[in-house]
C-alpha cells in the first residue's frame, strides 16, 4: 500500500490507486464521472494522473460508499452539505492510523530486542 502522505510523486497512475484502496480501476472512473472533486489530469494519451487532492477526494468518497455503506447520491449529498467535516474526519483517521502503525512497529521492535 503507497503512503500518499510519506511519498513525494506529484502523479499517481489509475492502477497504483486502484490497488492502495483495494478497488478495481473501473470503479475509479465511474466515481469520476459520477463525483465532480475526483478530476485526474489526463496525458494526451488519455493516461489519468492523480494527484494527492485527487487522492484525498477518493479517500473521503471511498469512506462514504464502502465504509459507511452510502449511496452514490448519499454521498454526494454528504459532500455539498458536510464536505470539511467529512475532509477533517479522514484525515483524522488516517493520523490515527499512522500512529498505530507507529506504535505496533516500536512494540515489535522492543519485543524484537528481548
């Protein structure tokens, strides 16, 4: 899984974020033609390339629909009404996140040394 946050790549391909949310490539471009925040910038060949407010937007929608269990229309209602909230509310978790991992590597560490 690619850590958005730690990596330094201004462009991600379709099938590296596909993979790091565990969805197939399509359902990333329905979202796009379905939610107007998810806009990759397409090469002259058509290649997508996401960007890390790109990525944040699936994060968010990606939360709503198969977290939360939302419709498509759910969710973009969440969206026009709630949309910092819900912003704050992944980025929270995802700090969350990052420091249980944090944490579980130095308990690993330490069981490492006894």
């Amino acid at each position: 899984m690619i850590d958005f946050e730690k990596n330094k790549k201004l462009y991600y391909s379709i099938k590296e974020v596909a993979s790091h949310f565990n969805v197939k490539e399509s359902l990333l471009r329905y979202w796009e033609k379905e939610f107007a925040e998810i806009s990759p910038r397409k090469t002259e060949g058509g290649t997508r390339q996401y960007t890390k407010d790109d990525i944040d937007q699936i994060t968010v929608i990606h939360y709503l629909v198969k977290e939360k269990g939302m419709t498509l229309d759910g969710a973009r209602q969440k969206l026009r009404t709630k949309k910092d909230e819900e912003i704050r509310r992944q980025q929270i978790i995802s700090n969350l996140e990052n420091i249980k991992k944090e944490l579980d590597e130095l308990k690993q560490s330490f069981d490492d040394l006894s």
